[in-house]
C-alpha cells in the first residue's frame, strides 16, 4: 500500500457531485495549495508569476522544487539558505519532454527528490521523476511537496510557510496511526475485553471501524494487502537480515526493508526491541 500526503479540506462529495468531479476537484485543491507553498519558501514575486499559471506549469522542469528543497535542507541544517528567486521565473520555462532527452531538467529534478528523502519524506510519499516531468501524475506530486512540508516541520524546521490546508492531512504517519488503532479497538472487540462502554462497542466503535476502513482501503489497502498493513514489532535479537529471511524467504532480500523503511538507511543495524517496521 502507498500511503500519500494529503492536503486538508477533503471533504465527502456534496450531494448531486460525482466521486470523479469531486477527486479532480480535491486535485485541484492540493495542487494549487502546493505551488503557493514552493512560491513562497522559494521567494519568488508573485507578480512576476503570469496569470493562470498552474501547478504542473511551475514544476515541469524541477527548478522550483529543488530551489524550495535546497532552502528547507539549509534551514534545517542552520546553513545560509539560498537567496529568493524574486522576479526570477525561469522554472517556467516548460521542458515538455522525456527526462532522459533534457539531463539539466533531470538533474534538478533528481537533486529535488534526493533532498526531498534526506528531509525525511518517507518512499511511500515520492513520486517519481516521470510525474514531475511527464505530467504521470501532478497530484502525486503535490503531495510530495506537502509530505515535505510535514518532514521539515517535525524536524523542527522553523520560518516555513503553513501548507494551506494542511491541518486535516492524512500523511503516512497519519494513515499508520489509524492503523494502530483499528488493530487496538478491534482486538479489544475479539477479546471481550474493555466493554463496560456498551455503546462504545456495540455501536460506535462498530461504525467507527466500518468508516476507517472504507478510508484506507480507498487509500489502496485492499483486502488483499490488509495482512500486511501492520507493522512488524521487532523482538529481542531480530535483525533485518531475520525479518527478510522470516518474511521473505531470504535473507539477502532485506534490501527491501529498507525501501518501505527508509529511516533505517544510515544505520541498517540500529534496531531495538520495541521498534517497529513497514512489512514489504
């Protein structure tokens, strides 16, 4: 399952809208609260920006994601960020192309989603190099911008501008959190266990897990990627040459630990009893 950043104001279809209208709204919506984001943290005047330029215009060829990218990453490593970009609206100039026909585009690109992951933005939350530059798919983008947003601001990263809309977001964290808790509320269901509150059980709580699952399985966890949606506790002696080898049938596969849990990278070894992992 892909959990994704989301931008707040999501909200159900109003009566007579079609789920289609409204997820293309709800694109919209997150989109535009993204490009006023990277405007902002880049410093750019927005009276230098023409009219009607959209979200996929502005990062076509990644010069104002990694300008944004670069000035979080030196805030948070107390560094001189870079000067605003101003009237500076080169990151305008569309590149309409494969990545691979335009390197300096790529490269910039590339720079962001390398700072973008140094920052904290967990593999679930990046997309890829063909949504920025291919238009593959421009929301998935915005919610990159935001899962940024979201990593700097819980690394203490002080001077951002708020993500408008951001208060009601439903990052990866988010989603694992919902998670946790349907497993705690639905164990307590199966083991009879805390039913003082009848109507909490019997009703509430019932209603509250149907709603949640309607949620993440919306989210992509479907039935059949449901097993596998909680985390794996690590036990005393677990290593993740352990967990490939118990979960995956090889040892050598703990490679892909490491790509659901990107945490982990710099110190592979570092786990503990007590901690927790994305299964794969």
């Amino acid at each position: 399952a892909r959990g994704m950043a989301h931008a707040g104001g999501r909200v159900d279809s109003p009566p007579g809208e079609s789920a289609a209208a409204h997820a293309e709204k709800d694109s919209e919506v997150v989109q535009a609260s993204a490009l006023e984001w990277l405007l902002a943290v880049a410093g750019v005047d927005k009276r230098a920006v023409p009219a009607g330029t959209t979200f996929e215009d502005a990062i076509d060829n990644g010069k104002l994601l990694h300008h944004a990218s670069s000035v979080v990453l030196d805030r948070l490593y107390k560094r001189k960020p870079a000067g605003p970009l101003r009237s500076n609206v080169d990151f305008l100039r569309p590149t309409n192309s494969s990545f691979w026909e335009n390197r300096a585009a790529f490269a910039d690109v590339e720079a962001f989603l390398t700072t973008a992951v140094s920052i904290g933005v967990s593999s679930e939350d990046l997309c890829t190099a063909a949504d920025i530059m291919e238009h593959k798919d421009p929301r998935r983008v915005a919610l990159t911008v935001l899962a940024l947003y979201q990593a700097a601001v819980r690394k203490g990263v002080g001077g951002l501008p708020r993500f408008a809309g951001e208060r009601g977001d439903m990052s990866t964290q988010h989603i694992e959190n919902m998670r946790d808790r349907i497993w705690r509320v639905n164990s307590d269901l199966n083991n009879g266990t805390d039913m003082q509150d009848e109507n909490k059980h019997k009703g509430g709580a019932g209603r509250w897990l149907r709603r949640a699952l309607v949620v993440l399985t919306a989210g992509g966890l479907g039935a059949a990627g449901w097993s596998k949606c909680r985390p794996l506790d690590i036990k005393e002696g677990d290593t993740l040459w352990e967990l490939a080898q118990r979960h995956l049938g090889e040892g050598k596969r703990y490679q892909r630990f490491l790509d659901k849990n990107p945490e982990l990278i710099a110190h592979p070894d570092l786990i503990f009893p007590g901690d927790r992992v994305r299964q794969v």
